[in-house]
C-alpha cells in the first residue's frame, strides 16, 4: 500500500515538473489570457544561471536582489508585470549595471561576456514584446 501512494506522489511530482519544462530545461509556461508561453530557451537560461541566478531566486540571500527580480517568480507573474521586468532586465543588462562590479571584483567567472550580455537583451525585449502585443 505504502509502495503504491509512493509511486502515486512520485507520478505527480514527475508530471508537474514535465509540464513546466519542454524536455530541454526550458521554463514553457503559458501565460493567463494569452497565447504566448513564458521561454527561456537553454542558451538564456545557462548565462541567466552563470550570471543572474545566484542572486535572483527564491532562496537567495541578497535580499535587494530577490526583491527586484526573482526569476522564480517571474513566470507565474502577471503579463504586466512581466512586461516591466523583462524590459528592467534588457536596460540594466544593455546599461551594464548587472552583475554589478562589487559582486564581479569577488566571482569575475560570473561577468556576463558581450555574446551573453545580446542573447539575455534580446531574448528579454522579443520576449517582452510578444507579451506587450497581446
């Protein structure tokens, strides 16, 4: 009996975490009211791990940093909301606010490299735009 509400939970668990990604570590969560999914596509999503995560999450101990954007948060946020902090993310990242040079002088390997830095803007405008269309 134990052995099969295991496997039940286990299941669950599986499927619910199958449905938020496309099999590619992409976040594929459709957004409310629309037609168009929340992606982060793997490229994005390796230098938003190297260079914004550590900072940007749920569990962060950066207070500041979790307030302001919480990449946990953000696909389940509103389209509005959405909209701004994408549009936030594509200014500071395009302004070279982010990481910031207090953090970069401690963990240089997290520096966001010029390639990294044009993926992150320009999936963050198109994505912004496609929901800003709606």
């Amino acid at each position: 009996m134990k052995n099969l509400f295991l496997i039940g939970a286990i299941s669950a668990l599986s499927l619910s975490i199958l449905s938020f990604t496309d099999g590619n570590n992409n976040v594929n969560t459709p957004v409310e009211g629309t037609d168009v999914s929340f992606e982060i596509p793997t490229d994005v999503q390796a230098t938003i791990d190297n260079s914004c995560y550590g900072c940007h999450n749920s569990e962060s101990k950066s207070t500041k940093g979790k307030a302001k954007l919480n990449f946990d948060k953000l696909p389940t946020m509103k389209t509005s909301k959405q909209v701004g902090k994408l549009m936030k993310i594509s200014k500071v990242v395009t302004n070279d606010k982010m990481p910031p040079e207090k953090f970069l002088a401690k963990y240089p390997d997290h520096a966001l490299t010029e390639d990294d830095a044009k993926k992150l803007v320009s999936w963050a405008d198109d994505l912004a735009q496609k929901f800003g269309g709606e």
